[in-house]
C-alpha cells in the first residue's frame, strides 16, 4: 500500500500523506473538501493520496425502498427482455 503522494519525500510531506489517509479512514463519510481545509492542503493533494491507496470518493443515495414484490417485478422483466 502506498500512502505517499508523487511528490518529494519531504518529512512534512509524509506526515501528511499519513494523517490525511489515517483520517480517510476513521471518518470515511467526511469529503475531500473538509479534509483540505482541516489540514490546510490542496484537494488535489488529498485527492491523490486517497486513489494511490485504492480508495475512491463516493457517496450512498437511497433511491427508493425495495417492497415484498420486487423480486416478482424484476424476474418478470428479465423474462420479457429475454422473449424479446
């Protein structure tokens, strides 16, 4: 796993590749923004540290709430896609 971002390895810039993605983790909900402003870097910078470690920015959105017969509903459409 790297955490160090493509830049030179300066010490300042190692302790923050390593605070910034040890914070990714514990708050994974917190955007890439609020990171910049707290430790007072560039988005880019926080940016490219999260992707070389594999992680990737997203957020969950609740579409609708699944019912007891969407199962039904979605076999029934595979089915007509499929005559088709």
């Amino acid at each position: 796993m790297t955490i160090l971002a493509k830049t030179k390895s300066t010490k300042s810039n190692i302790t923050i590749s390593i605070n910034t993605f040890i914070d990714s983790i514990r708050n994974p909900h917190s955007s890439i923004r609020r990171s910049a402003q707290q430790h007072e870097i560039s988005k880019g910078f926080i940016g490219n540290i999260i992707k070389r470690n594999k992680f990737y920015p997203y957020k969950v959105k609740l579409v609708h709430e699944l019912i007891e017969d969407d199962l039904d509903r979605q076999i029934e459409f595979c089915d007509d896609e499929d005559d088709r």
